[in-house]
C-alpha cells in the first residue's frame, strides 16, 4: 500500500475517496439492479421483458456517452465542479421515483413502470458521461504499480458500504413493509449526495484534468479502434469483457427466479437477505481480486471471473440448499465487484496518454451485447423458461473465458504486425 499512501497529501485525497465509494456503495444496494428493483417491478407486475428493459437501462445506457465524456466535462470552467454537478443530475431521479409510486402505483402501474424505466436511463446515461473521465482522473492520481490495490480498495468500500446498506435495508424492510421501496430510493439519494460532498473535500487539483486538445472524434475512433485489435491484449481482453457483459445480464433475473412459483419458490422478502450476501460477497472479492490483480496481473483473475456465471447457473437450481444458494449469491455479489479487475485490466492493457477514449470504445463495442442480453434473456424466459436462459448464459460465459485464455498478460503496446499511435504527450 506504500504507493497508495505516499505522503499526507495523497493520504488525504484517498481517504476522502474512499469515502466517496463508502457511500455511493452504500447507496447503491439500497437500489440494486440484481435484487430490491427487479422485487419492486414484481410487485407492480412486471413481466420478465420489462425487467430485462429495466436492466439494460441499469447496466447498459451507462456505455453510450462515454466518447464525449472528456468534451462534456471540459464544458465546464471547473472540471471537478463539473463532475459533481453530473453527478447530482444522476441522483435526482431517485428523489422522483417515490413521488411518483404513491401518485400512479396502483392505478397507472404500466406508466409508472415506464416513468421508473426513464429516470433511471436519464440517471445511468448521465454516469455513463462521467465514467471516462472520472477513470481518466483516477489513471492521473494514481501510479500503475498501484492502481489494481488503490481499484481493489475501491471496491471493497464500495461492498463495505453496500453491507452497512444491505443491513439498512432488512431494518427498513421490518419497519416499513410495503413502503421499503420508497425508502430504499430515498436513502440512495441521502447516500449518494453524502458521497459527492466527501469527492468535493478530496484535494484534487484542476491541473488532474488537464490534457494536450482532444482530437477530431473521428481520428479518435481510428486510434482506439486500432488498439482493438485481437493481436493485442487490449482487443481481445475488450472481446471477452463483451461476451461477459451478454452473460452477466441473467443476474436481475435470479432474484425473480428464487421467488417464482417455476422456481425455487422463496418468500418475496428475502430479496433483502441476498442484498447483504451480495454486498459481503462483493467486499471480499474486491479486496482479494484487486491485490492478486496488482501483484500478478489482471489476466487470472479476470479469467476466474468469467467463470463465475457458468458455475452460478449450474448450482442456482438446487438453491432450495441454502449452502449453494449462499455461495451463488456471494459469487453474484463478486460479479457487482467486478470492476475491481475489470478497471485495472483496461487501464492495464489499452495505450498510454488519455484513457478516457479506450475506455469509451470498449464500453462502446460492449453495448450491444449489454443491449441485447436482458431483452434476450427476458424473450427466453417468457418462451421456454428459465433453464434454456440458464444453459445460454452458461455458454456465454464459457466464450467470454475461451477468448480471454489468448491475453498474455502485461500490456503490450504494440504489435509486430500492426503499430498502434500512442498519444504520450501528457504523460
């Protein structure tokens, strides 16, 4: 931890940043999008496609804005101003959520559900614009040799958080009853708004967003998508992380399946109960994954991870055990942690200079498989049922850890065969 605690100053900026994930994460698993969301869409009587909507509102609008994230951040004469101003646009609809589920719920719940579907896509397309810069930031304060410890740390405050926000949400669950939705968006907003005051006291200085003039997007394009290229790590690392974002995509839909008559036939409220497993589950993984990332690599523990959905699908059936449905859901929470390897494996892998734009691109290629994979789980599940959506996200899975086996492990910035430009000048 010696790169990560330098000096006081950067003591300072971590601690505070830290704090920033505490809470986000905190606030995050009063809402999660594989557990109190797809209960709540239940209760409204939401099909399985409108989860799988609801899902790629979560987990994939958040990859459309990324190429303009540094142009919309540069908007702004204080760059850091300007983030946590994003940032507040994002938490507003969770303020509007419960406004809106005591005026429609029970009466207009198809528009309801549509208006919840909306603000939660306007929430993730705006922390999608952020996502770019804010990573592009965190390459500039953080040395590479500590970047997989300081992402890992991250992570583990992010599950710290989520089990203080598990916890919550049991209690509130007791005390409200069917009003724990409300309080559940309403607390995410409290935490998350506690979050970005923690991010403005960290001392962060302009000059952190500071790079030589962005090239035309198009020349942009060219460059990162030359450094997609299967001969390089980065390109087949993006590969594998797309065919993951397809198979990750039946995670909302296990909390259905355990409380579903065709399923394991759970009591509803226990959507609380793997809240808390989930965010224990994500708080160990980060910590282990984000230190075995930075002393070997992210290879092998990106490798483990794709692995984790063909084993969650083959065990989740016989999760009438409470053992193996323990253990699946302390993997699924692993999966929400996963940025722990997958951050410190794209900053590894892509080119040096400014990040914004690889990240953006690999986000990019990994829409439409993130797209494509709720709606597609959804139509299974409705047509044939929950064991051929298992069987095809098993598959899946076992591609995106087929491709991944070719990476060779540190960065390469080039091949023989192909040169890749590299923008240096702000290194």
């Amino acid at each position: 931890m010696v790169g990560l605690f330098a000096d006081r100053r950067t003591r300072h900026m971590i601690l505070l940043l830290m704090m920033t994930e505490f809470f986000w994460g905190m606030g995050a698993y009063f809402v999660l999008p594989t557990t109190t969301v797809p209960t709540y869409l239940k209760t409204l009587g939401a099909p399985a496609i409108i989860q799988g909507v609801t899902y790629v509102a979560f987990c994939s609008l958040p990859m459309l804005l990324g190429l303009f994230s540094r142009a919309i951040i540069e908007r702004f004469p204080h760059r850091k101003r300007g983030l946590v101003i994003l940032h507040f646009i994002a938490i507003t609809p969770y303020l509007l959520v419960p406004l809106l589920d005591h005026l429609l719920a029970g009466r207009q719940n198809a528009l309801l559900m549509a208006l919840i579907i909306l603000l939660l896509g306007i929430s993730q397309l705006t922390l999608g614009a952020i996502a770019p810069a804010w990573l592009d930031m965190i390459a500039q304060v953080i040395p590479p040799s500590a970047r997989g410890r300081y992402f890992g740390l991250a992570a583990g405050f992010v599950s710290v958080g989520g089990i203080f926000g598990g916890s919550a949400l049991i209690g509130l669950q007791h005390w409200l009853g069917t009003g724990v939705f409300h309080g559940a968006f309403l607390a995410t907003a409290i935490c998350y708004s506690i979050g970005m005051l923690m991010f403005w006291l960290a001392p962060i200085h302009e000059t952190t967003f500071d790079h030589p003039p962005e090239p035309a997007l198009q020349l942009r394009l060219r460059k990162a998508l030359a450094a997609c290229h299967l001969r390089l790590d980065f390109g087949r690392f993006v590969a594998g992380n797309s065919l993951q974002a397809l198979a990750v995509a039946i995670l909302p839909f296990l909390v259905i399946y355990a409380t579903d008559l065709k399923g394991l036939h759970l009591p509803q409220g226990i959507f609380s109960t793997l809240t808390l497993l989930q965010a224990l589950g994500g708080a160990t993984g980060a910590f282990a994954l984000g230190w075995w990332a930075d002393h070997r690599g992210a290879r092998w523990p990106w490798l483990v991870m794709t692995l984790f959905i063909p084993l969650i699908v083959l065990l989740y059936p016989l999760g009438t055990l409470a053992p193996i449905l323990i253990l699946c859901t302390l993997l699924v929470g692993m999966l929400n942690s996963g940025w722990a390897v997958s951050v410190p494996a794209l900053l590894e892998y892509s080119p040096d200079g400014d990040k914004s734009g690889y990240i953006a691109i690999a986000n990019l290629i990994g829409f439409p498989f993130a797209l494509a994979g709720p709606l597609l789980i959804g139509s299974i599940i409705e047509g044939n049922g929950y064991p051929m959506a298992f069987i095809m996200t098993g598959v899946t899975g076992l591609a995106a850890f087929a491709i991944s086996l070719a990476i060779r492990g540190r960065r390469q910035m080039s091949h023989p065969h192909q040169e890749v430009t590299v923008d240096t000048t702000d290194q």
